[in-house]
C-alpha cells in the first residue's frame, strides 16, 4: 500500500498543505483532510455538480478529480465565494430568489454561477441554462436559480 502524498496547493487564496492517499478524491481531501465541508457530496460520480469547485480557472467536479492533482493548482471553494462577512452578489441572488432548499446543490451552482459571471457579465438564460447543465438541483427547479443568475448579474453590472 503506497504511503500518503503531500501536495501543496492554493485554496481560496491561502496557501495549504496536507497529505492524502494517492486514491483519494479532491473532494475527500477538501471535505475530509482540510475540513472545508462547504463543498457537498451528491452523486460521488461526477452526475450532480454538487462537488463543483474552480480549479485554475475551470470548473470541476472534485469527487473526479484526484487530491494530488491539486499540487500546485489554485483552488477556489464556496467557502470563498463570499468576502468575509459580505456575501458575494450571487450568493445575495440566490437568498432573495428562493434559488435553495435543502442546500445540498448550492454550493455547486453557486461556485458554477461565479464562474460564468467572471466569463460572461451578461448572459443569455439559454447560455445560463447551458452553463449550469451539469448541476442538478431535486427541489426547487431551474427557474429560480437562473432568475438568481440574471439578478446576480444585473447587480455585478451595476456595481
């Protein structure tokens, strides 16, 4: 059995450190190593977005992407998201258009949503839609999370 790794990363601006099995996702490593448990498990098999995080830039699915894939890389998590005790307008978004039940998607669509604003200050709801296709969400519908999107960035523009 091969030992634990050390891989130095970046996550959500601070450098970290910690050791993982070769074998272990970058979501275990978030969740279990570090203890950054605003990324959520769903699927465990890259269906739900639930695990989403940005990684240098793109965004994936941690549960298949390996820990020691993230040597070296920039990692941005929910627990980012918001600048200290302000959250970020899309977070504001979600909260006043009732885009979250059960919270177990929301992390993801809105890591994911972020994401899409930073590429896309305006977008269409087709491109929205299309963007936040491999999230899914078992509560609320897409409706009010693609409002949320729109009223996040009308609110960036604005801003």
């Amino acid at each position: 059995m091969p030992g634990k790794t050390h891989v130095q990363t970046t996550i959500n601006g601070e450098k970290v450190d910690f050791l993982c099995e070769p074998r272990q996702s970058l979501l275990e490593c978030l969740r279990d190593v570090v203890g950054l448990t605003g990324t959520k498990e769903g699927c465990n098999d890259g269906n739900c977005g639930a695990c989403t995080v940005d990684m240098d830039g793109r965004v994936v699915t941690s549960c298949l992407v390996l820990g020691v894939e993230a040597e070296g890389a920039s990692i941005g998590t929910i627990e980012g998201v918001a600048d200290g005790s302000n959250l970020h307008p899309i977070q504001l978004a979600f909260l006043e258009n009732a885009a979250l039940q059960c919270g177990i998607c929301t992390p993801g669509f809105i890591v994911a949503s972020k994401a899409l604003l930073e590429q896309n200050p305006d977008p269409t709801e087709h491109e929205i839609r299309f963007w936040l296709a491999n999230n899914l969400c078992r509560c609320t519908g897409y409706d009010k999370i693609v409002r949320a999107v729109q009223d996040a960035a009308k609110r960036m523009q604005e801003a």
